[in-house]
C-alpha cells in the first residue's frame, strides 16, 4: 500500500512523432469510465464541430459507454483503447498518471496524422465563439503548437434531480471568473500540435519549438505560470465549457464513484465541496452555448 500514498508521476518526457505529408484535420484524446449516459451528446457535438477523429482510452466501463460510442460514431471516425489497470514506476514506486500515460500514448501512435489533438474529458465542450468549427474559432492561432483553453465551470444550475435532455441546454450558470485565484477551480486544458510536443500533462505541454509558451484563443502568449494571469483570459474565439457538477443527485453519485486521483474519499469530498463552492458564489448566466447549438441545428439526443 506504500506506493499509494507517494506523490504520482503526472508529466512524461516523449520524442514526437514525425509529421505524415497528408496529415490534416483535428482530433480528440479522451479516457472514459462509465460514461454511457453522456457520451453521445458529447460525440455528436464534437463532430459537428469539426473532430474528424476521437481516440477513446476506455478505463475498464462495466456501463453500455462502448456500445454507445459504436452507435453513434462511423467506425472510421474513432480508436477504441483498452485502458485498465495501474502502472508503478519500479525505482521510486510512484503512480504513473493513466491519463498521462494515455495523451502519451495517442501522440506518439496516432499524432502522426493530425494538425491539432485536444485532450479533453467527457464533461467538457469545446465552443466554437467565432465560426461554425474549431478550427474556424482558432483562425487567430495560426501555427502556434500550443493553445491554452482555461476552464469555464459550470455547476448544478439549480437541479437537485437530473434533469431530461441534453446537458450543454440544461446547465446555463458558471462562475464568473475562469481564472480567479480559487482552489481546485482554475485550470486549463489543451490544443497542440502533436507533432511538436515533447512533454505531457493532464493540463499542460511543452513544445520543442516554444518549451512551455502558450497562447490563448485571441492569440496572447504566455508560459505555463503566467497564463493564469487575468491578462490571459480569452473566450473571444473558443471556450471551454466544463460542465463540473451538473445537478446536485448526479453530483452525489460522482462522489460516490469516487476518484483514481484522490488520495483519499476525505480529500475528494472536500475538493467538491470547495469547487462548488468556488462556483456558486459568484455565478454569471451564460447561454453561448443554448445559442450556438439552436442557430447551428445541432442534434444532441
């Protein structure tokens, strides 16, 4: 049991892969446990946005998530990844992180093919402010390897029970500040260019081009410290929606489900408890979302 309590390993060091000449288009990395009931909406809108490919590391779901998944993507347009178990490093006994692991594993095996990979879960929407794509939003970007979407956290919307129909029309309130300085609250997912990463976290990388510079949607640059500062923040072009708690029943089995990053169910409840505090306190209505999917047609259900 000693090796639980040692801090985990959570950035690798990789050699990236060498770019295909016919490479184009955009793809998502994203881990998956038990996610049947809401995968669907988060596949048919991110295909509707412009993901020509998701590569999904499945952590050993005992729900329908992978029936689903085949149901509702062209089998071309996905990779199914077995991805249970643990990995321990043997000299210092230390957790790999699995999702680590696993943007790893999808750039160096499948980056090849790809002008941009997201890595991001299945409660977060990728939200096109600008254009109808991604990759229209992220026009401003032009060939920056490393783009930095913070957080945008929304919680419960005021549904104790889970409501009927699709999450991204259900839930319409967020804190107002993505990157106030709250714990558990502020961070960031990424877009990179696969073929430039040379180190992986969970929510950040670094490139060989640029080392651990970033920039925004708008184009601003910053490094992995400095884009949490206020002057960073843009959702002009693309927003992250993350959809943390959705109604306060779902929330308790969330909790219930536990976390293979807590160290503990005392740690995980108060990491809830403070993120949803953090979001509640200052919530803002934000219906870009609702807007963008009822001008777009967008089929959810």
């Amino acid at each position: 049991m000693g090796w639980f309590v040692k801090k985990s390993i959570k950035v690798l060091s990789i050699t990236p892969p060498l770019a295909a000449p016919t490479r184009h288009g955009y793809a998502v990395a994203v881990c998956v446990k038990n996610e049947g009931a809401y995968i669907a909406e988060w596949l048919r809108f991110h295909r509707k946005v412009g993901i020509r490919h998701f590569f999904v590391y499945d952590n050993g779901s005992t729900d329908d998530t992978v029936d689903v998944l085949r149901a509702t993507v062209p089998s071309h347009e996905f990779t199914l990844v077995p991805w249970g178990g643990r990995v321990v490093s043997t000299k210092t006994s230390q957790l790999i992180d699995g999702q680590v692991l696993a943007y790893s594993h999808a750039i160096l095996n499948f980056g090849q093919d790809f002008r941009r990979m997201a890595f991001i879960d299945v409660d977060e929407f990728l939200l096109p402010r600008n254009g109808a794509t991604i990759e229209e939003a992220l026009g401003t970007a032009g060939d920056f390897p490393n783009i930095s979407l913070p957080w945008h956290m929304f919680g419960t919307s005021g549904h104790r029970v889970k409501p009927e129909g699709p999450v991204v029309l259900n839930y319409t309130k967020r804190a107002a500040n993505p990157l106030a300085p709250q714990k558990y609250s502020t961070n960031f997912k990424c877009i990179v260019d696969p073929c430039e990463v040379v180190e992986v976290a969970v929510h950040h990388f670094r490139t060989r081009s640029f080392g651990d510079s970033t920039i925004n949607d708008a184009g601003f640059r910053a490094t992995q410290k400095t884009r949490e500062d206020p002057a960073f923040y843009s959702n002009a072009f693309l927003q992250l929606n993350h959809y943390y708690s959705k109604s306060q029943e779902e929330m308790d089995i969330k909790f219930s489900r536990g976390s293979n990053f807590a160290s503990s169910s005392e740690a995980l409840a108060l990491k809830m408890k403070t993120t949803m505090q953090n979001i509640e306190n200052d919530e803002v209505e934000d219906r870009s979302m609702v807007d963008f999917v009822c001008r777009h047609k967008i089929m959810l259900a």
